[in-house]
C-alpha cells in the first residue's frame, strides 16, 4: 500500500504543477494590439486634428461613415490644426472636440452665440438647434442666462404632443426690491458663478429635444410694471456643458463688465458684444442611430433590437443591441471596451492592470469578458482586502500532501463544484448589481419593519412577463413623464397596472424609486394603492391597482358621450383636496406631489378618484416648510413662485390644484389656453373673476347645473393661483371649504369658508375661536360620515 500512497501523492503533485505552468502561461499572455478605430476599408480618415473619429461617424467616401453621421475635416482655416465640423463646412457649423462610443455623445463647440433683444416672446432661435433627428442634449449641460429682470425657460418636446419645461431661472438687476427679490444660492457652497443677480444658470434635463426659448419680465411687485429692466434690453442665453461657465475666465470678464445701477441702457451693453462673439460655447450632445426597428422585449424587459437590426449595426461579435426611444445603440459586453460598431472592435478589458478598481489583492488571472481572482499559492483568505491572503501553516501543509489518493479526488471533486459555482455566482452577482441599482435598500427596511410586506410586494419578473403577454405593446395603457404603464393579469386573477421606469438615464431610475419609497407609505382611499414591485431585472417594475374609467384630463377634454356633471366635479375636486391635505399633514412624513395635473388624476368605475404618478414627490422634513430644489413639473400647472426661486412647499401642490379646480369650471386644457391678450388659464380666470365675468369662461354644463356654489369654488380657485405662496391657503382648509360646499349643497346650508374681502381681493375667512372650534368640530364629524359613506358607496 505503501507505493500506492507514493504513486498517488507523484501524480497530485504533477497535476499542481501542471495548472500552475498552465495558469502562468496564461497570465503571461501578450497583450493585444490596439482596438480599431474606424471603417475597416483603409481609405478612411480616422482622425482630424486632435480628435479622433470612430465609426460610425467618419471623413471621406459615403462607406466610411454610417448614413447622417458624416464629419468635415476644415483645413481652410488653418491648415496645421484643421476643425473637425459637424453640420457642413459653414458659419453655423458645430466644432467637434470629443466623440465617446461608451456614452454615446459628442462634444461640440458652437460659435453663433451673440447678445440679442428678447423682445419677451417665444424665440425659437435661442433654443440649441440639434443637427439632425438622431441628436438630443445629453445629461450634463445647462441654461445660463445674462440679463436684467427676465425670465427664461427652456420648452422641449414632452409625450403625447405636449410640451415640458427642460429648465429655466430668472436674471435680476441688483436695485429691486429685496422682499420680492428670489432666493440666492451661495456661490462658494455651490460652485456656481451665478447667483441670480444679472446672471443665472439652469440645469437641463438630459436626452431632451429643445423646441424654443421663452422670455419674460421678472415682475413681482403685483403693480404690473418692471422692477427694473425694459423690454428693449438685450438679453444673452445659451445651452453649455455644465460648469464650462464657471470655469472659462472670459465669463469673469463678461459679467464684471456689466454696468452698475441704476439701470443700464441698451447702448451700455454694446461693450459686450465683442466679448461674447469670441466665445466658443461646449455643449454635450447625445446620439443614436435611426433603423426604425421593432424591439424584442425579453424576461429580463430589456428592449433588444431585432436580429436583422443587431446584424446591420453591430459588428463586434462582444457587443449587445439596444433599441431606445430615439433610435439604436450597441454597447460592448460587460468586460470588454473598444468599438462596437466595427468587427473585432469591442476588446477584452484586463481587470487585472486594475486591481484596486476590481478588488483583487490575491493572484489576478485575466480572462475573455472577466477575471479570476485568489490567493496565491501557500496562502488562503479573503483576496478582495489589502493583505487579506496569509501564509498556510505547516501542519495544514503536511495533512494536505500526506494524502496523495485523497488530494486526486478532491482536485477532481472542486473541478466539479468551481464549474457549477462560478455560474451560480455569475447570476447571484447580476441579481445582486440590479438589487443595488434599483436601491434595494428600500426593500430591506420593508422587510426588516414587517415581513408580511415583503412577502407580498416581491413579485418574480416571470411572474409580470406572463401576466403583460411578455409586455406586448398591445397591452400598454400609456406613458408618463416617468414610466411606461402597461396593464396585466396575475396568476390570482387580479388585474393590475405595471409600470416600467424608462432607462435611458439614471436619474428616470432614481425618481421610480422615490415613488416606491412615497406609495408604500401612503393607504388612502383616493391615492392610488400601491400591490408590489420587481427589482431583479435592468428596468425596475412597479405593480399597483388596476383604475379603469380613465383620466380626469380624458373625462374634461376627450369629446364623447362622457359628460361629467357639477355635481361629480364638486366631489372629485374634494377628493382629490383630500387626498393632498393628508399628504401635506396626515402621513407619517409630509408629501409634496410636485406634479398634480388632470392626466395624473385617475377615475375608477364611479368616478372615484384617485392621485397617482408620484415620481417627482418629495418628502419633506417635519422642521422645515420646504427644500430647494430643481424646478421640474408641467407647463400651466407649475407654480411660479416655485419656479421663480426653486423653493418648493406644500403650497405649490396648492397653486396645481387651484389650476385643476380652474379646468373643472371651464373645461379649458391649461397648458395650452391663451387668452386673447396672451394670458395664460390661471390668470385670465383670475382677471374675470375681479371684473365679474366670469361667465365668458365657464363651460356651459356648470352655468346650467351649478347654482351659487359655483361663484364660491371660482374663488377658491382664484385664491389658491395667488403669485405669492404665502398668499394661497392650506390643503386642509381648501379640504374644509370643499367638504362645507357639498354639506351645504345637500342640505341647503350656505355657510362658506371663502370670501371677497372688503377691498376686493379673494382670501379665506378666519372665524373666531369659538367658530373656528366649531367649524372645526363640525367638520370632523362630518369628514368622519363622509369617509364611512365613502367606504360603503366605493369599496376597495
């Protein structure tokens, strides 16, 4: 037996020393030559100038680019540093300084850029003009606006046709009346050159197309006339690459030019014109490529391209097609980098020149698409920290060689289980990266608070592939400014909305998760309720209750048979006034929606309503009475106040209620209506109203049904549109106002809470203390009956 023992310890010896030759040779490798650049044809200009032009962009002949991504290489303007040109060779040509495949965008340098006359109207032309369809602004750009006392919001094309604001800030002169002035951000704390005064800048939301530029008087003195400023005095916007303005020290010159006060006359700023004329703006612009293809959706909802698609465009055999809202990319695998669209362009990366990036601090070996990492050999331990490997000790190393017929069937046995456990650990590791970019985090608190609710809110992606037909476009109920909505049916029978966050960015992913953390602390009867979610795929996956009748915004502005009648507008308004009041002050934290409009206002099969599309909410801290932030909400239901000084309150969900309550009275679609002096909704109703007359803007049905409750709720909404947010009531007292007028309707009382004050201004009344102990205590019974009523009439 003896020889035996021998024979066997030789050859397990032989068989670690032989993977061990084999795992050096292997780590020795050469490594290999450099990725190609451009088309594979050799009479293609990969470079001009500095900046190198990777396919699909390109120089030349028409088979070196992809159609609509050709260059020019300009050599007429200096020939020893040619410009590489996107757009023609021409004055308004962008100058093309860097091309990135991995994030898909192009840096340009634009030139046209000059101080104009606003003339306070929509100008089209400061808008950043894209190049071609195939182009948006990418994340990381911004507004930045010099001049006195204006507005200017950037609009760009939003879902269904509409319009959204893309960002926007208000210039000032520095004479205005400081109690009316907006809230200035400190410029050493945030980096910003400007604060506010004659300057200020914007971010922009990414992946956006601009449409137009709209300028307006920064005017908040209520006496209609400028604090400071006319209309004649020029103004200078323009789209950047965020933080080029402060960091350009042209910029300093520029604003430190500026005339002081008083107030500079438009010859004062000719001085300037020569200063921004030299300017050469970046801006970061984002791409695609346009094959009008059909996307393949698969378990994980991940949208591919079509194969014919993915053979046209991607090359490299190490690359994936993705098919977005604006067209097509191919991003190379997880592992590799280089050019997809080419063959042989995406390479493997070699984690191991990079250990601390990948945490490997054993022996890294590199191989095709990733790494394998341990401790050397002699020593055993945890690899992924400094130092982590120690020395085997002597007794560990005599018992494993004292052995050899017991080394041989281990080595064979782990050859076994290293097979079946690197692909285990390949899925746990891609479910735990969508775990932790999904913030799973807020999963865990759920389960470490009550474990009833994770068990009911984890749902298998499986589950909601078969339940939406693997998400067939057929069964798609619509898309918000945060998600798709498709409708589907679990294996319990129930019917259900799933809603799947867009992920062309990460902010779209930030704000799904925000309204997972909002809804699944909210149960109310008239929020929509909250059944699960999914979060070990890419695209995370909200479940929530099935609303059938539609829209608020359908039922008031889709022609049919659908007529809501007064009485049914009273009592949505007071629903959805209720369901506000107890955001701002019921729940366990307060609420800001920040997006009330009609299309987010949802009906069931009794016209119930219910508030839903909470990805832009805020919570608010029970210390503060607001947060700034950036502005982000709809044209028309946006308040001013809010967006005037990024300071967002519980009175700015007040101002978007005020508007709905507007449209429920003349059936009027707010981000559209334009008076004939060019007013908005909110403030052409808010005129009539204090001219008494109301009745040119009412629609007809609530003229016919309405009775003296109409001219009661007309200033209620007039007195929650007030510029000044101080000036607006509360939720819960435009709850109790709301709840008294359909008390009083039913039985035939007339005691409002709003009122015209003596001096004409619409307000809320303050009772006394006894009457307001009393209002108090009659409204609480009858929200009380009102909520028992409910819960009968509609159950859940």
């Amino acid at each position: 037996m003896a020889p035996l023992a021998a024979s066997a310890a030789t050859l397990a010896a032989a068989l670690l020393l032989a993977s061990s030759q084999l795992l050096s040779a292997a780590a020795a490798r050469l490594p290999p030559p450099p990725p190609p650049v451009g088309s594979p044809n050799s009479t293609c200009i990969t470079t001009c100038g500095d900046v190198q032009v990777p396919y699909p962009f390109g120089l030349g002949p028409p088979h070196c680019y992809w159609p609509g991504f050709n260059l020019t290489c300009d050599y007429a303007s200096s020939p020893d540093r040619p410009r590489l040109l996107l757009g023609g060779a021409g004055d308004t040509a962008l100058r093309v300084v860097n091309i990135s495949l991995a994030d898909t965008t192009v840096t340009v340098l634009r030139a046209d850029v000059n101080i104009t006359s606003s003339r306070f109207r929509d100008d089209s032309g400061g808008a950043f003009p894209l190049p071609a369809a195939q182009y948006t602004l990418s994340e990381g750009n911004e507004l930045v606006l010099i001049g006195c006392n204006v507005v200017v919001t950037l609009i760009g094309a939003g879902s269904n046709n509409s319009e959204e604001v893309l960002g926007g800030c208000a210039a000032s002169c520095r004479d205005f009346d400081s109690k009316f002035a907006p809230e200035t951000k400190d410029r050493e704390r945030t980096g910003k050159l400007c604060s506010g005064i004659w300057c200020c800048q914007a971010a922009i939301s990414g992946d956006s197309v601009p449409k137009r530029v709209v300028y307006s008087r920064f005017d908040l003195n209520g006496s209609g006339m400028p604090v400071g400023g006319e209309e004649k005095d020029p103004v200078f916007a323009f789209v950047a690459k965020e933080g080029w303005f402060d960091q350009n020290p042209e910029a300093d010159e520029i604003l430190s030019s500026i005339p002081g006060p008083p107030i500079p006359s438009p010859s004062d700023w000719d001085h300037l014109r020569p200063s921004t004329a030299r300017l050469e703006i970046p801006v970061v612009l984002g791409w695609t490529v346009p094959l009008n293809d059909t996307p393949v959706i698969d378990s994980d909802s991940m949208p591919w391209c079509s194969a014919e698609a993915a053979r046209r465009l991607c090359k490299s055999r190490w690359s994936t097609c993705l098919d977005l809202h604006e067209g097509s990319s191919c991003p190379c695998a997880q592992g590799y980098e280089g050019n997809p669209y080419i063959i042989d362009g995406c390479q493997d990366i070699n984690e191991c020149d990079h250990p601390e990036l990948y945490e490997c601090f054993g022996k890294c070996t590199n191989v095709d698409g990733t790494f394998e990492c341990r401790c050397p050999n002699g020593t055993h331990g945890n690899y992924t920290i400094p130092n982590g490997c120690r020395p085997i000790t002597g007794i560990i190393i005599g018992i494993a060689f004292g052995s050899g017929a017991g080394i041989v069937i281990l080595v064979l046995i782990a050859l076994f289980l290293v097979v079946h456990m690197v692909r285990h650990i390949r899925r746990a590791n891609l479910k735990q990266k969508y775990f932790k970019q999904n913030r799973g985090q807020l999963l865990q608190q759920l389960v470490s608070q009550r474990a009833d609710i994770a068990e009911r809110m984890i749902i298998p992606v499986d589950e909601l592939a078969k339940a939406t037909n693997n998400f067939d476009k057929a069964r798609e109920l619509g898309g918000g400014g945060h998600g798709t909505v498709y409708k589907g049916i679990l294996s319990d029978l129930h019917v259900v909305a799933i809603k799947k966050s867009k992920i062309t960015v990460q902010k779209e992913i930030d704000e799904f998760i925000n309204e997972v953390a909002i809804l699944s602390q909210i149960n109310h009867k008239n929020v929509v309720k909250l059944y699960g979610c999914c979060l070990e795929t890419k695209v995370p996956l909200l479940v929530y209750e099935f609303i059938s009748n539609g829209t608020l915004y359908h039922h008031l502005h889709v022609e049919g048979p659908i007529i809501l009648s007064w009485d049914n507008r009273l009592r949505i308004a007071t629903e959805i006034a209720t369901a506000l009041a107890y955001l701002h002050s019921s729940s366990t934290v307060p609420i800001i929606h920040r997006d009330i409009k009609s299309s987010n206002i949802l009906l069931d099969d009794t016209l119930t309503s219910k508030v839903s599309d909470f990805g832009a909410s805020r919570y608010i801290p029970v210390d503060k009475t607001g947060l700034t932030t950036r502005v982000q909400g709809t044209i028309g239901y946006l308040d001013p106040m809010y967006f005037y000084t990024g300071r967002l309150t519980d009175k700015s969900d007040v101002y978007s209620f005020g508007v709905i309550l507007v449209e429920l009275l003349s059936r009027k679609k707010s981000f559209s209506y334009l008076s004939a002096d060019g007013d908005g909704l909110a403030s052409h109703f808010a005129n009539l109203l204090a001219e008494e007359n109301l009745v040119q803007i009412l629609d007809p049905l609530v003229i016919e049904e309405g009775g003296e409750e109409v001219q009661q709720v007309a200033k209620l909404a007039a007195s929650c549109i007030k510029l000044r947010g101080e000036d607006r009531p509360t939720m819960r007292t435009v709850e109790l106002t709301l709840a008294r007028l359909e008390a009083s309707k039913k039985n035939g009382e007339e005691n409002m809470v709003a009122r015209e004050f003596d001096d004409g201004s619409i307000g809320m009344s303050c009772p006394s203390t006894k009457e307001e102990q009393s209002v108090e205590e009659s409204s609480r019974r009858y929200n009380i009956g009102q909520e028992l009523l409910m819960s009968a009439r509609y159950p859940r």
